[in-house]
C-alpha cells in the first residue's frame, strides 16, 4: 500500500520516501508516550521524585522517549539533503515552503497560549516567540501550549542555514559537512568551557542540536552515492534498534534527562548518529514490513507535527482533571492503561488540525530545487 492512498501531499521537491513518514510516526510516539509516562506518574504524585527511575527496563526507555525530537531533527537533516542531492536549493522558495509548513500551527499555538494565560501574555515574549526565539528566555513560555515550541525555533534556525549548507556542500564536497560537524563539538565544548550548561545547551539549542540535522545531511549524501546500501538491512535494524534501547537504559541509569553534567555535550551528537543508522537501514529494511504496520504509522506520520504539538495541551487537560486512571499499584501501568484513550484522543485531535489548518498551507507550496550550475559542478571536491 503507497504513501498516496492515505493522503500523502505530493512534494514538488523531494521524492516521496514512505519510511520516512513512518519514522516520523515513531518520532511522535516516543514524544507522546514520554509525556504520558511522566505526566501521569511524578505529575500527579509529587513523591516519585523530580525524573523517573524505574527498574524496569521499558519504562525507564519511555522515561528518555524525548530522544524523539533527536530523530526528528535528523530526519530533517536527512530528509532535506536527500531531496537535494546534486541541486542547488533556492533559499526564497524554501524559505517560504517552511513558512507555509511550520507557521499555521506555531502561531495557532501562539494565540491559543496568549488567550489561554492572559496572566503570563507580554507582547514582547510574544513577539520573540513569532521571530522564532521562543527558545530564549525572552520567548512567550509557561503554558500548555508553547512548551513544546522551542523545538519549532531551533528546527526553524536550521532552516535558514540548510541552503548554505547545501550549497557549500556541493562546492567543497561532502566533508565540508564533517569537518563543521567537529567544529559544532569544539565550539559547544568551550562554551561549556566558560560555564555554559552542557544538558540546556544541547538540548535547547541550535548549537546543541546542530550535530543531528549535520548527521543527517551526510547520512542522506552517503545514501544517495550507494556508499551505505547493505543487503542484510534486518539484522541491522535488530541491531541498532536494540542498541538505541540499550542507549536510553544507560542514559537513564546515568541520571537522565535532569542530570547536568559535561558528557552531555557529547550525547546528543550519539544519539545523531544512532537515529542516523536507524533511518538509513530502516528504509533499506523498509520493503520486509507488514501492511498494516506501515499504513498505521504512516498515518499517525502524515500527522506529527499536530500530534507533536497538541498532544501535551490534552495530557495536561487531562491531568488537571484526574481523566485517568489508578486501577493498580504500579503508576507506570496506570499511565499506560490511561493512554490507550488517551492517545486517541490526540491522534484524532492532531488529524483535524492537519487538516483544517496545516493541510491547505501545505498545498500551497511550490519548487525550490533547481539543477546545479557548471562551475559549480567543477568546483565540487569529494
């Protein structure tokens, strides 16, 4: 079944990639169920403690799913790069189809933030936030609705690179990307260096977050030349699937999110480089999946970004509320048992807002690629 019988937009940039939808799904999923694990365990019983440490192994990974963004930020990368491969990229078209994708929503989000807590509403936090500086202390924050909008500012500053990025590239070969990939690390460790926080840092920010749409980039590249095909794609994404689990374990037993401590300048740019292996076997793999497992993530894909976004208002609704459930002894389980509505709930929230509001923006997008110049081909250096 393709990508087009569940609405898919065409693109009139990038190939249509069906895993890569999918991939965004489980990207979401994780977001989503990490918040539902916290929210309705140390949310609603103070007593668990400021981070979760479970002793079981799959709720300490749902503890750590926030690990989603960073597959979400290298799918960008990758998703991007992979269009563009050999073509130069218009930075006004591009621009604008970003504008077109990712502002319905954000400044939707906005207001709804801005009537919702009229106490917390200042103009300028306001303004910062609709220039994209929501990831700042001057951005508009504190409420259900923008406290997940700082990922849209650092995803939005990589936009305005990526053209750059692309271009140069092409210009000085692939290891332009690499050699900047290492001095993104040596510029985060000295700010680290100067008493910066290597947990806020890397987390918050694009000069944290660099790394991963960098990682992507030169993922897409090597897979687009062939140099990363493999035939044994399944016992690959066994093996890094497993490895990412192993991953977020570790980085839980090691104190998780909260902990703040210098090795943290260094975790995310892992973790780039195990969702990089991730998206580049799982489409290799993609071929061996079953029907119905494809179409459902693809459709919970085709909605992310809504999802992403709506889901915490709904869960905080609901923990305001006490719309959940204490039917056992253990509150990881309640949490999980209170998801199976309320993640329904999110899901068909997120549908209709892809529809009714990102959905006629994003037909409105038009072509930015445009094939490479001459000199430009000459000058590449591999």
């Amino acid at each position: 079944m393709s990508g087009r019988d569940i609405s898919a937009p065409e693109s009139k940039n990038i190939p249509h990639v069906p895993a890569l939808d999918e991939l965004r799904g489980i990207a979401a999923l994780m977001v989503l169920f990490a918040h539902l694990t916290h929210n309705l365990t140390r949310g609603v019983d103070p007593s668990i403690g400021a981070w979760l440490y479970p002793s079981n192994p799959f709720f300490a990974v749902l503890a750590e799913g926030h690990a989603g963004v960073s597959l979400f930020l290298v799918l960008s990368g990758f998703l991007f790069s992979y269009g563009a491969h050999s073509r130069q990229v218009s930075y006004r078209g591009f621009i604008r189809n970003r504008i077109l994708r990712i502002f319905p929503m954000y400044v939707l989000l906005l207001f709804l933030e801005a009537y919702t807590y009229p106490a917390q509403f200042s103009f300028s936090a306001f303004a910062s936030s609709l220039f994209l500086m929501g990831n700042t202390p001057a951005g508009l924050a504190g409420g259900a609705f923008t406290i997940l909008l700082w990922t849209i500012c650092v995803e939005f500053q990589f936009y305005l690179l990526f053209p750059f990025l692309n271009s140069f590239k092409l210009k000085y070969g692939v290891k332009y990307l690499v050699h900047l990939l290492g001095l993104a690390i040596l510029l985060r460790i000295l700010c680290v260096g100067l008493g910066a926080s290597p947990r806020n840092l890397s987390y918050f920010t694009i000069v944290g977050r660099i790394d991963q749409f960098l990682i992507g980039m030169i993922a897409a590249h090597l897979y687009r030349e062939g140099v990363l095909a493999t035939r044994r794609s399944g016992v690959l994404l066994v093996g890094v699937s497993c490895l990412i689990v192993l991953s977020l374990f570790a980085f839980n037993r090691f104190g998780g999110w909260e902990r703040d401590a210098n090795w943290k300048a260094l975790w995310h740019t892992y973790e780039g480089f195990l969702f990089a292996s991730l998206i580049v076997i799982y489409v290799q793999a993609h071929g061996s999946f079953h029907d119905y497992y494809t179409t459902l993530l693809r459709k919970i894909g085709l909605v992310s970004y809504s999802l992403y976004l709506i889901h915490m208002p709904i869960l905080l609704m609901f923990q305001k509320h006490n719309w959940y459930l204490t039917v056992t002894g253990s509150p990881y389980v309640n949490a999980l048992i209170s998801g199976v509505y309320l993640v329904p709930v999110a899901v068909l929230v997120a549908t209709a807002t892809y529809w009714l509001i990102e959905r006629p923006f994003i037909d409105l997008r038009g072509e930015y690629l445009k094939p490479v110049s001459a000199p430009a081909r000459s000058a590449k250096v591999e």
